[in-house]
C-alpha cells in the first residue's frame, strides 16, 4: 500500500473520531498515506459534535463508543449533513443495533488496505463526491 495515492481519496476532507491515541493515529497515517485530508483525529465525543456540525467533511471514521458514550448522537449529526459514516466496532455488523445496522462498520482490529477499501466505497456513494471512479483493483493485488 505504501506510495499509492487514491484519486478518489486524494484532498477529501475525513474526520477521524476515537478515543485511543494509538488507533486513531493509526487510522489517521493509514487515510493521509492514501491521499486523504485528515481532520483530527478528535479524541472526545463534545469536540466530535463540534466538527460534524461545523466543518465540511466528504466521510466520517469512528467509533462506536467514546469514551463510554455511544456515538448514535455524533453519526445523526453527520447524517444530517450527508456525511457518510465507518462505523469502528469490537463486535461485527449488528442488525439489532441501529448505529451498527444504519452504517457501513469495520470491526477492528483491522488490516489497513481493508480501511483503505471501505473508505474509498464510501467517498464514492458521497454526494459531495467528485471522483467518482472505483478504485482499481490491481492496487489491492
């Protein structure tokens, strides 16, 4: 993955939301090495709302719980705005969960390019999107 830059990732502007400094470094350097615009990441639920309700953001990646407070209210703010969600969880896609039912989820711990693909998926359903070509599959061979 090192040295590929993603046309449809490249300058979007992507708010990462988690509260472990370790992983959300991570998921930062993973988006940024891709070609992404990384806001954050913003470590608290109240900072989180903020920048959803104030910024101009293509994607959100977060997690499900902050802090020990679920994030429905933050993934409501940002839908209000059309922004698109990934959804971090402990647990896989949960039919009887709403946030982890209503959201594309990624269950960590994670391989970076499989965040890679799931954020490039996502920017591309983005209305605000402007590159709207799939990725080419020979990147992920």
């Amino acid at each position: 993955m090192a040295n590929l830059i993603y046309r449809s990732l490249l300058r979007r502007r992507i708010v990462v939301v988690e509260d472990s400094f370790f992983l959300a470094s991570h998921i930062a350097d993973v988006l940024e090495e891709v070609g992404a615009s990384i806001l954050g990441p913003v470590p608290a639920f109240e900072q989180a709302l903020k920048v959803a309700q104030s910024m101009d953001l293509d994607a959100a990646v977060f997690n499900s719980v902050l802090r020990g407070l679920r994030s429905d209210q933050l993934a409501e703010s940002l839908g209000r705005r059309g922004v698109l969600c990934l959804v971090l969880s402990l647990t896989d896609k949960d039919d009887t969960d709403p946030l982890l039912r209503n959201h594309a989820v990624f269950q960590w711990p994670f391989d970076p390019r499989i965040l890679v693909d799931m954020v490039v998926a996502l920017v591309s359903r983005s209305t605000s999107s402007v590159d709207r070509q799939p990725p080419n599959p020979a990147h992920f061979q």
